[in-house]
C-alpha cells in the first residue's frame, strides 16, 4: 500500500505522527466508452458553452451557481482565506461508546501506521483506547474537505472514520410513517421465529460478489474467443404476499430447511409410526429366537 497523507494525532500535549492509507478499494469491472465499430478510445475535450473553445486545464476555476442560473467564480486566493486546517492534524475532540454514534454518519475508512518515532506513543494510545471500549471523535482536513471522523482499533492498527455531518443526513420523509398500521401479535411473534432461525455469527468471506464473477468470465471467454453463455435465469421473483402469516411461517420452515434443523413433522405420521414400530418388534423376536435355536443345535 502507498500512504496518501503524512500527518499527526494530537491527543493533549502527544503529538503522534501517522501515514493514512486508504482501507478499502472498490472491486468493480471497469470499462471505458470506446467505438463500437473499431473500438478507438472515445474521448472529451473541455469545451466552453460560451465561446465554444477548448479550454486549457490551467484556465479552469471552481464557479458557485445561484438559484438564478447565473456563476460566481471562485479563484485561490478566495480558498486561502477560509478556516480549512493546513496543519495535518487529527485533533481528538472527544471520547465517546461507539454505539453512541450511528453507523450512517461513516463515510470512509482509512488507516493509520505509525511514522518516524511514534510507534511508542501510537501503541500507547492504541491499547488504552482498545482497554476503554470508547471511540475516539476527532476532526481531519483531507483532500480540501474537513470531516468529524472517528478512531477505532481493528487487529492492532488505527482505523480512521471520516464522518458525515449532521445535515448531510436525509430525513425519511415517506408517507406510511403518519399511516396507522396495525400488525397483529401472531404475525410479529412468527416474524420474531424467522428471525432467530436464521441467526448466526456474522462472516463476511463466506459472500460473494457473483455479478462481478459472471461479468468476468463473460469477459475471459471473449478473450479466448468462445462462445458466450447466458447464465441461467433465476427464479422469479414473488410478489407481496397475500397471506402474511403463511409466508412467515413458510420462511421459517425453509430457513428451517437450509441451515439443517428438523423438518416438520409429516401431517400424518400415526400409520407410517406404526408401521416401523411393529415391524422393529417383528424383527426384535426374530433375533431373540435364532441364537435358541442355534444353542439347541449345538447341544
């Protein structure tokens, strides 16, 4: 991994200094738009809706549209005045439990390795936030942006959070929250059974991404030359069940089914029960008088 920042943690008077890393990385097939006929590379020029001249990169500002349609252009020495941290300081704000801090606020991960001679107070700070069970809230100006962000310890390093501000959070605005819908005991207790009957510890390797594998190998056959084949057609998708109760109660049955626990009960298990125990005791019998007749034999 390469380091895309070099800064410090300032925790009080402990100045710790950090490289950050980005911690995850998207996974996508990418493409680029080409012509269909001969494949050439489209590209884009960038073009003035004014004059309709190419302008060069060195001539691009950043310009603020009003509601009126009309640009206000912003040059650097209008950046250079506002309050944006140049210091590449992480500030500890504050220590906080972690689920006191909703998990929508996250935006990105990143994490931190000691720099220079900070691995010891790095450590330091690492176990005695580990041993707190807290997170720690700081604030982090990357990429001309500053950000609330969070400090955690994932297997012995530094995570750093970058964080949402509150009024980047949408409200849920939607109409069936003023609906007054009544859900009957019977249907929350069997939705409550499905939920624990499909309960288990979370392990993220055992998913996959099968879209990205498909698409994969759609592109290695091409480049082997073969024959493309279609994936088969999944099931169709149910639409919204009429029976409520006897859709739940099929889905714990099915959950039931596929994690290996015991399948219901036959409606009319008497005779075939009946059956297996006469024909158990028939057999018992059997057993019993062969070893007699044998022992007569002998004698």
């Amino acid at each position: 991994m390469r380091s895309i920042w070099k800064g410090a943690i300032s925790f009080g008077l402990v100045t710790i200094p950090v490289k950050l890393y980005s911690a995850t990385e998207q996974k996508d097939v990418s493409f680029h738009q080409v012509h269909r006929e001969d494949g050439g590379r489209v590209r884009y020029k960038r073009v003035c809706t004014v004059d309709g001249e190419e302008v060069p990169y060195a001539d691009i500002a950043k310009g603020y549209e009003l509601a009126t349609g009309e640009i206000v252009v912003l040059t650097d020495e209008d950046f250079e005045g506002l309050p944006l941290s140049t210091s590449r300081r992480i500030d500890v704000l504050q220590f906080a439990p972690a689920e006191q801090i909703d998990p929508i606020y996250f935006a990105k991960s990143y994490y931190l390795e000691p720099d220079a001679q900070g691995a010891k107070p790095y450590v330091l700070l690492r176990d005695a936030l580990e041993s707190s069970g807290q997170v720690a809230v700081v604030k982090v100006a990357l990429r001309q942006r500053e950000s609330l962000a969070t400090l955690r310890v994932r297997d012995g390093v530094f995570v750093l959070e970058t964080m949402l501000w509150p009024d980047e959070i949408r409200k849920p605005d939607f109409e069936f929250l003023d609906e007054d819908i009544e859900v009957r005991a019977q249907e929350l207790k069997m939705a409550e059974s499905l939920i624990t009957t499909m309960e288990s510890d979370f392990d993220p390797t055992e998913y996959h991404d099968t879209y990205r594998e498909a698409l994969q190998e759609v592109i290695e056959a091409k480049v082997a030359g073969k024959e493309v084949i279609a994936p088969a057609e999944g099931e169709e998708e149910a639409g919204p069940a009429v029976d409520l109760m006897a859709a739940l109660r099929a889905s714990v049955e099915a959950a039931k089914r596929e994690r290996g626990g015991e399948p219901a009960k036959p409606k009319k298990p008497a005779a075939k029960s009946t059956a297996s125990k006469s024909t158990a005791s028939k057999d018992a019998k059997e057993k019993e008088a062969a070893p007699k007749r044998k022992t007569r034999k002998s004698a």
